[in-house]
C-alpha cells in the first residue's frame, strides 16, 4: 500500500509524465477476504462512501475509480473479475499468479505485473531437471493458486520423464490429523526433494509437525510465493536451511527506504500505519487501546511521545532489500500511468477508436483506459516492461537459495536466474558452486533403475503414459487418506483432478 501511494506522488512530481494530469486514490482493505473483497471493490467503482465512514452519499462528491491496483490472491481476483467483469474495469494484480487468469475469454479486464505460473513451472521443472532428480514429492495447500500450478507442474514434468512420489493438497485450515498423515507420507518416501506450493503460513503446521516426528532430511524447493519469505527461519531454519525457489524480480526503488521510516505524525493520521506503530513500539497513538489487536497488556502501553523513530529497529516493513512483491505494487501504478498518459496525449483523428477518435478524460472510461493498457510499454529502473497477448508480463525470476549466515540469520543468496525471453538452451543459468545444500552436498533423486524396480515389483502402472510408479495416495481434501501396512496404494494421477484413478495392489 505504500508503495503505491509513493509511486503515486513520485509520478505526480515528474515533469514527463502526465503533464496535466494527476493521479489520486482511495484505498479499501480486502481483507483478504472474497465477500469483503468484492464489496469493497464495489464501493471503489461506485465512488461511494463506506456504510458508517460518517459521510452520505448526498453530501459526498462521487470519485469513481476507473481501475482497481489488486487483488494478492489468485482466487479473489477471480471473484473480483466476476463481480466487475461486465463493466469491463481492469484489474491489475501485483501477486496473482495462477495460470488460469490468463484466460481472456473468461477474464478480459484482468492484467497484473506478476509472472503467470505457466512461466514459473517451466522454470521449476527446468531447475528439477537440470540436478536430474527424478522422483519428488509435490504438495500445495488447497488453493486455486496451488491446484492449478500443480496440474500444470504434472504436464510440464511428463515432458521429461520427471516422476510424482506423490501428489498432495492440504487444507488450509490444517488439523493435527491431517498434518500427521502428511509427514508420514514423506517418511515412508523415498523422495528427499519436496516442492511445495504455498504461502509462508500454510507451511507453518506442517513444518512443526516435522521437526515433532524427526524429519529433517527434505530438500524443500519453494514456490515463488514462499521464496524469499523469512517469516519461517526463525523457527524453522534448521529445516529450511538449502531450501532453493524462484523469485519475482527484485529492484531498488530510489527513496522509498526513506520514505518509508517517516516520523510518528504520519502514523497518526492512517489507520493502516496506527495499529503497526503501536506495535512495533509499545506505545499508544491518540490515546488508542486497540486492544482487540495489541491484546490487554496494551492498556499499560505509555503514550507515544513523538520520539520513536524506525531508523533505531528492525521491521519487515521499513526492510527494502528484497523488494520484490512492492516492486510490482510499482509497475502497476506505471502502467497506469502510461496508459492515461497516452490517452491524454492523442491526437483528434489519430485515434485508436471509431472513426480515429481519442479517448475520454472526462470522465475516463474504464474500457478505453483497459485498452491503452494493453497496449502500453514502457521502462522503469532499468526494466523494459511490456505484456503479452494475455495482460501477463514476460517472465524473469531469480534463483535464491536459503543460507545460514554467520549470525544465524537467513541469508537469501542468488545463485541463478530464469529468463523466459532467452531461447530454449539459455532461459535458465545456474551458479552451482554458490549453493548451499541442506546436507551439506547435492540431494539425489531415485534413479531410473530404480524406479524400474519397482514396476517390476507392483506391476505396470499408468502414469503418464506408463512411465512413473507413484507411491502414495493423492488425498482430496476432506477426504482421509488410505493406510495400508501391507499393500500398496497407488495413485494415477493425470493433470486433471478428475481423472485420477486408485489401484490396490
């Protein structure tokens, strides 16, 4: 959020970009929430105020928002696009990744400045093949986020002979019960490469229940959205330790370090930033108890007495090392900005619409913003940013590895990258010496022989085409795994959920 109302003031403080014009927002908390979601981006649209914000909408000027920076999440943006999608209002996502939102016949408004998933599996099977490990375990929280990257991880890896020990979705509400049968599963494997897709707190249960039942040996390959998250190491670095992921490019955004360690006087003024310094400092602001979020030992906090600064702690939030999701919050306020200039720029006759008109400032009209969107490119520190056919940028990730440093801390270290506008050969580029292992040396995966011998042992079993045998049960959530002490249970399952077939041996 305050990255996009930096770019906002950095964009309206240039000289070469929107001369006349100036940008302006409201802000709305999804909550990551569906139904908040869609009605707060309902509000947004509408330019109406909030039921209870103490204002009318007889006394209050209607501000229409013509295009919405948003959602995070796969699965909300959905919801959103089908909320707005007759209205033809674009969205424009900073961390929505699924695959599926490239669909323009279903999602035609949507674009984001967050790679699709389609590029970071061809990356991932790439990063899977090139240390020929070929037999791992893959698993992903229930999401449309992971579901989908998962069937598309299936269908890449078949490619390359490339074989599922197993195939899991968990809950995300995950219960003991369920958390104990997944480790159990990655003890009876013999695959030591996981790669999981998830966020940062859907592996939380997961993690702990490992280090209850002593397993420690997995070399974990991390989705984009848990790559570079340092919210586990803490607690848990002993088993992330070597952990390798591929990351949203990162940049260096010139002052916002600065911007961002602003005195108490702005934290005064937003609710977003109140409750945070509250926090962070254990003092209260304008007399506040927030005690529903600071719980009761709040009411003991001290006043704040105008002297706490960021520049003396350590947040998350004054962190600009890695900045990578904010990077995109920054595209998406510049392709904004490009488009509307652009539109403000042509010239009558010249125009891309009926009969070469131009389009209107006044007021804007979403569709024809959505169109010089589409068409826009533009560079930004150092960055040529331009889309496909489908909204979706093209694809560049950093290979990071999680290190130990010298403190204890986590050092994310890059030791690669992938470029989806190389060719073929070259898209992929990594610095084996600089890795650090979670063993100390290379994790191996089964080799075909291997795998061989077991087909011979539990029969032929279709996979793919007969090439893989999978040994474990694909669990549907809420649906309690099979336990079999001395037959087998095999999963056949094809890129679509559907298709999976179950077979005793």
């Amino acid at each position: 959020m305050q990255t996009m109302i930096f770019a906002v003031k950095e964009i309206n403080q240039r000289q070469d970009l929107l001369q006349n014009l100036s940008l302006g927002y409201h802000i709305k908390d999804s909550g990551d929430d569906i139904p908040v979601s869609v009605k707060r981006s309902l509000l947004l649209v509408n330019g109406q105020p909030e039921k209870g914000s103490g204002q009318s909408c007889e006394d209050t000027q209607k501000q229409p928002s013509p295009v919405i920076v948003g959602e995070a999440s796969s699965g909300i943006s959905m919801a959103v696009l089908r909320s707005l999608g007759s209205f033809k209002i674009p969205l424009v996502s900073y961390f929505a990744s699924c695959s599926c939102l490239s669909n323009k016949r279903e999602f035609p408004a949507f674009m984001r400045t967050m790679p699709s998933d389609l590029f970071q599996i061809k990356a991932l099977v790439k990063l899977v093949r090139y240390f020929q490990w070929t037999w791992v375990g893959v698993i992903g929280v229930d999401t449309d986020y992971a579901r989908f990257a998962i069937q598309l991880f299936l269908k890449e890896s078949e490619r390359f002979n490339i074989c599922p020990a197993y195939v899991h979705l968990y809950p995300v509400a995950l219960t003991q019960d369920a958390a104990e049968e997944l480790v159990k599963m990655f003890k009876s494997s013999s695959a030591t490469v996981i790669i999981s897709f998830s966020v940062d707190s859907y592996l939380h249960g997961i993690l702990k229940e490992c280090r209850r039942q002593n397993v420690t040996h997995l070399q974990w390959i991390a989705s984009e959205a848990w790559a570079t998250s340092k919210a586990l190491w803490d607690d848990f670095g002993d088993l992330l330790k070597g952990t390798l992921g591929f990351a949203i490019r990162r940049a260096d955004i010139p002052h916002l370090g600065s911007y961002l360690r602003r005195s108490v006087s702005v934290a005064q003024t937003s609710h977003f930033l109140s409750e945070f310094w509250e926090e962070t400092f254990h003092c209260r602001l304008n007399g506040s108890l927030n005690t529903h979020v600071h719980g009761e030992e709040a009411q003991n906090w001290p006043p704040c007495n105008g002297s706490e600064s960021l520049d003396d702690v350590y947040t998350p939030y004054s962190d600009v090392s890695q900045l990578r999701v904010s990077y995109n919050v920054y595209k998406a306020v510049y392709l904004i900005a490009h488009a509307l200039h652009d539109l403000s720029t042509c010239e009558p006759g010249k125009g891309p619409f009926q009969n070469g008109t131009c389009g209107s400032l006044y007021p804007i009209l979403p569709w024809q913003l959505l169109y010089y969107m589409k068409q826009t490119h533009f560079t930004t520190l150092g960055e040529e940013v331009r889309f496909d056919d489908n909204g979706d940028p093209i694809a560049s990730y950093d290979l990071m590895n999680w290190q130990r440093g010298s403190d204890g801390s986590v050092q994310l270290v890059r030791v690669g990258f992938y470029d989806a506008s190389l060719e073929d050969d070259k898209d992929l580029v990594i610095d084996e010496p600089f890795i650090m292992w979670h063993r100390g040396e290379k994790a191996h995966g089964c080799t075909r022989n291997w795998q061989s011998s077991v087909l011979e042992t539990v029969g032929t079993v279709g996979w793919h085409q007969n090439r893989c045998a999978v040994k474990a049960v694909f669990q549907a959530p809420g649906k309690p795994g099979k336990k079999e002490s001395q037959s087998a249970a095999l999963t056949v399952y094809h890129v679509l959920r559907e298709k999976s077939v179950i077979k005793q041996v």
